[in-house]
C-alpha cells in the first residue's frame, strides 16, 4: 500500500515538473559560413522561457535587438562590446537583433518566439541597405519553409 502512494505522489509530482527551459547559443563572427560581421546561427526558433546566449566569436561585437522588430512592449535589450549575455524570450513574436557596431554591414539575426506570424510591420522595418538583403533571406527561408508544410 505504502509504495503504491508512493509511486502515485512520484508520478503527480513528475507531471507537475515544468519542462526545463532551452538555451541556444548564438556567436558573434567576424567571418562565418555566410559571410562577413554574422550572427551563427543567423536563425531560431524558441519557446517562450527560452534564452538565447550570445557568445563572442571575435572581438568588437554586442547584441542588440532593433526598434521596430520586436513585440509591441517589448522594453529591448542592449549588450555591451565584446560582453557575452544571455536574454530570455517571454513573449511570443519576432525579434530582430543586431550588432550595434556593424548594423550598416548586415550584422543582424532573427529570433521567432512561440506560435508567431511574420508581420508586414517585421518584414518592412527600416534598417540600413545590408541588413534588409540579410532580413530578406531569412525571411526567404522562412516562407519557404511554411510553402512546404
């Protein structure tokens, strides 16, 4: 009798457990498999809960998310030259996310949060010349990705 309330209280207890959060690590490149001043991957998709862990690759980069392309609240966030940080996504949406020093050369990434929509407000966002043939790529893979499911 006594282990099988045991076993009862171990199994509520196991179903009450929250699924551990995920962390993805993200590096920040001179030089890449895409070439120049990238975010590794350029990419992913999250959970909300889950953190993203922006790793220096190589000196004189930061982690920013841009104004404009993130969820409507969203306070943003700002890393420090050559500092690792670790920033966690709440709220289902899209971010985008820079390297405030090399915005102008295409140094940007995108990060998809939860069951979100890519909106025109995302796709349409106002960054420098570089940055929107990157945007557009991913965004590219994105709706490729949706054509065949």
């Amino acid at each position: 009798m006594r282990a099988r309330i045991a076993a009862t209280l171990i199994a509520f207890g196991l179903a009450a457990t929250p699924a551990l959060a995920e962390t993805i690590e993200v590096r920040m490149l001179n030089r890449g498999e895409n070439g120049s001043m990238v975010f590794e991957p350029d990419y992913v998709e999250l959970k909300p809960g889950d953190s993203v862990k922006f790793r220096v690759g190589h000196k004189s980069h930061n982690a920013a998310s841009i104004d404009g392309m993130t969820p409507a609240g969203y306070p943003g966030f700002k890393g420090q030259i050559n500092e690792e940080i670790e920033v966690t996504f709440e709220t289902s949406g899209f971010y985008g996310i820079k390297c405030s020093p090399h915005f102008a050369m295409g140094m940007v990434m995108l990060i998809k949060v939860g069951e979100a929509e890519l909106t025109d407000a995302i796709r349409k966002a106002e960054v420098p010349g570089r940055a929107r043939g990157r945007f557009d790529a991913i965004f590219a893979r994105i709706d490729q990705v949706k054509a065949a499911q």
